[in-house]
C-alpha cells in the first residue's frame, strides 16, 4: 500500500475519532483534558458562594473591627421606617470642624462626587439632567429636614437607586460625609461662599 494512501487513511480516522468525540458531547473532551493535572485544577477548584469567605477562620482566632467599619454594625434594613428610627436614634459625634469637613469633602469627592455632582444637586458625571438614573439633589428641602443618623444610614445601607457604601466607607468617614453634605446645603441657601471656611458657614447656621 503506497505511503501516502496509508497517510491519508490515519488523518481520515483520526478525523472520525475527534467528529465522534466532538459531536458525541463536550463531557467526553472534557474528561479527557481533566486527566491532565494542570486542566483538572482549574475544572475541580472548590467554589465557593457569593459574600462568604473563602476559608474558615484558623482556630482561637479572635474578630477584631473590620477596617471599614463594619464590624459591629446593628442590622439596619433599607427602608424609610428603618432609617427614619435608626436617624431618631444616632448622634453624630463629630463636630463640623475644618478638619472634620476637610476629610468629608475628600470622602464625598472619592465616593460621592460622581452622581450627586460637586455642590450635590444630582448634577455628576454619570447621572443628572437626562441621563438615567437621575439623582435628587442633596441640598434641597427633603434633604435638608432629614437627620444626621438619617443621612448616615443610607449612606451605610444605601436607599432606592442608591447602592450601600457601609463595607467601602469607614463609620467616620460616613460621619464626615454628613457633615460635608450640610455644608453643601449650606452653600446651596447661599450661606457659604467660595472663600469662607465651611466650618465657618455651619457654625454661623446654629447661632
């Protein structure tokens, strides 16, 4: 039998060999390839769900506050019943010094900026005047009545279109956030211009 008519019989058969197994079901390849340590690795790694972590904790290890804060939290649900009781409740423990609303308008640029706009009116790069979804402002009147604890909890738990910033943002920094947040309402009334320390403006608004 010539050479090349023997050649053309093996590459005829090893065609009929991969047709079968690729038609047959991707499982049969696939079992082959888990055979090789470097595939099977990949194929076996343990999953693991959503949120949970992947390991256990090693033995007589001992919690310690989580470095965004949310450790210790009290369960908080993002509803308005429960943010309006959690608001009622919560004291804010910060002063709005110029430090204090330094380190917020820092946080508020990093996490906050991008919707609400730099003077909170719903105005940020990703949302505002027609584009979806569209931002209430901040400064206005619904805001405005809110709490301190109010603000903070949806800072933490988020509310509607909002998402939860309570595992990004450090309890402090939500209380920073807040206190820069009325400092924005404050501008917003016309009480605070570009020069004045925002410390300043919120003091001279609780006189």
């Amino acid at each position: 039998m010539p050479i090349d008519h023997r050649l053309r019989r093996l590459v005829q058969f090893l065609g009929v060999v991969l047709l079968t197994l690729g038609t047959g079901a991707c499982s049969t390849l696939d079992d082959i390839l888990a055979k090789v340590p470097a595939f099977s690795t990949v194929r076996f790694d343990p999953a693991f769900s959503p949120y949970t972590a992947p390991r256990n904790p090693p033995e007589h290890a001992v919690p310690f506050d989580a470095p965004f804060g949310t450790a210790g939290d009290a369960p908080l649900e993002a509803t308005e019943a429960a943010l309006i009781a959690f608001g009622d409740s919560a004291v804010n423990p910060f002063s709005s010094t110029e430090a204090v609303l330094a380190a917020g308008e820092a946080a508020y640029q990093t996490h906050c900026y991008v919707c609400h706009g730099s003077d909170g009116r719903g105005e940020g790069p990703v949302t505002g005047p027609g584009k979806f979804p569209m931002q209430q402002s901040i400064v206005g009147p619904a805001t405005i009545d809110r709490s301190d604890g109010y603000i903070y909890g949806v800072i933490r738990v988020g509310r509607g279109l909002m998402p939860a910033y309570g595992a990004r943002i450090s309890r402090d920094e939500r209380w920073y956030i807040v206190n820069y947040v009325r400092y924005l309402q404050q501008q917003a009334q016309g009480s605070a211009s570009a020069g004045e320390p925002a410390s300043a403006v919120l003091a001279q608004g609780r006189e």
